[in-house]
C-alpha cells in the first residue's frame, strides 16, 4: 500500500485498530498447494536451462559477460524473469554478491584455473528458480581444488537427505559443520581473520523457503521451523580456502512425505 494511502487511511479512521498479520500470510505460503509445487518444478527446469547455457562457455578467454548473456537469452526464451545473478569469478571469488550493477565484471578475461560460480535466480509466472554451480575454467582444477570442489556438493547432498517431514530446520543447518568437520574442512575466516576477495565470510544459514519469491523457513542454526510436505526449499554452502578461493553449489527441493525430490538435478553438478 502505498504511504500516502495509508495516511489518509489513518487520519480519516484515527480509532481503528490494524494489527499485523504478516505472520499468517509467510506462514501459508510456506506450504504449496499441487499446482504450485508443478509451478516449482517448471521454474527449475528453467533455472537448470539457464545454467546450462552458462556454464560451457566458462573457458579460458571467455568473461562473466559472456555467460551472463547466455543465461538471460536462454531465461528470456522460456518466458521467464531474471532476477539477478550473484555473479563471481577468478581472483574475486569470494564476492558471492557484488554489491554493484551489473554484478558481474564485463571486461576481464578468464585464465585457466579461475573458479566460477554464477548464482542464477529469477521467476516464471511468479515462482522462483535459484540454483549454483561451480566450473573451473580449463576443467583442470588443483588436487586442493578438486577436494574443495568435492566437499561443496558433498555437504549440500548431505542436507539435502536430511531434509524430511518432522525435521527441525536448525538441525538441518547444524549438519553442515559436523559433516564438514568428517571431511576435514576447516573454516579459514575467523571471526577477526582478513577477508580477501578470494574468501567469503562464512555464512550460518545453509538455505531458505523459496516460492513466490525468497520465503520461510530460513534453514540456520536458530531456526524454529520443523519441515513439512509441500515445502520447497533452496540448500547452498560455500567453502573457501586460502591460496585456493571459494567454491559454492546449491539444489532446490520439495519436502515429500518421503525422500526429498530435488528439483535442480537437471543441471550437472560437476563440472570438473
């Protein structure tokens, strides 16, 4: 509504009582109705279309314009909206979300070894598509980086497993540390640690509700929230490494009665 309306609103009527009903609005459109769960479907088929235009052309002498044009021709073509891309690459890999316009660098060139990770998210008849991949241009990454890349889809798959009716979405979000702490990562940024472009800071939320747009629950260590079916959520972690840099994936998924049905398989993914 807009401020002047409202105003107006309140100057006529200055005894009326509104109360905030925000949380039973968030609180239905966590849950989907069948239709609206094909709506999700159709939107990350979408969303692994985009990606997958993208992602080939991740090669020595390409440029973060070059893919994103790619990704929105193909988003375009299946009457879909781009949102934006959270759009990094080489030695500024850490920077998941590049606080300018265009996101992305238009100008510099790919060199063999710089990881890659467009973050590609928008909407097909209001309904969000949001999924991450990484590529290492030159398809030849450092034993290091193999591992990095490994333990990045590792971990999401792991989450995404554990993402079933009756389960609380903290618990969800604590099994990142714990199945990473299995596979000996260890978080490189400390709280007063140097952040260089290559690192990201360390993110506590594992995910998010995703339908008519970034929803509940939000999939971090406080979260109140236990899983549902019918729920749809997006799972991304990023892992960073010094000398190394930041590598991130991401799957979208529908809580079922059973195993998740995971929506973003449509786009591989390992690209190494």
């Amino acid at each position: 509504m807009p401020v002047a309306a409202w105003r107006r609103i309140v100057e006529a009527l200055p005894h009326l009582r509104f109360e905030d009903a925000d949380a039973v609005l968030y609180r239905r459109r966590m849950l989907k109705s069948p239709a609206e769960l094909d709506l999700m479907r159709h939107a990350s088929r979408i969303g692994c279309a985009v990606q997958n235009s993208m992602l080939p052309l991740a090669v020595p002498g390409a440029t973060d314009l070059d893919l994103a044009v790619a990704g929105m021709t193909t988003c375009m073509e299946h009457g879909a909206v781009l949102w934006d891309f959270a759009f990094a690459s080489g030695p500024a890999s850490g920077h998941g979300y590049w606080c300018r316009l265009p996101p992305w660098d238009r100008e510099r060139r790919y060199e063999a070894g710089d990881i890659i990770h467009p973050d590609a998210y928008g909407a097909f008849d209001g309904y969000f598509f949001d999924l991450q991949r990484t590529r290492v241009a030159g398809d030849e990454p450092s034993p290091r980086l193999r591992w990095l890349l490994d333990g990045v889809v590792g971990v999401v798959e792991a989450l995404c497993d554990a993402s079933r009716p009756g389960a609380r979405t903290a618990d969800v979000a604590a099994l990142k540390a714990a199945w990473l702490a299995d596979y000996g990562y260890v978080d490189p940024v400390g709280e007063h640690a140097q952040v260089g472009d290559e690192l990201m800071q360390p993110l506590d939320a594992v995910g998010h509700g995703v339908g008519l747009g970034f929803e509940l629950p939000w999939v971090d260590t406080a979260s109140p929230w236990v899983l549902e079916p019918s729920m749809t959520i997006a799972l991304e972690v990023y892992l960073s490494e010094p000398g190394v840099g930041t590598v991130a994936f991401e799957h979208v998924l529908i809580v079922t009665e059973d195993e998740p049905e995971i929506l973003t398989t449509g786009c591989p993914s390992v690209w190494w």
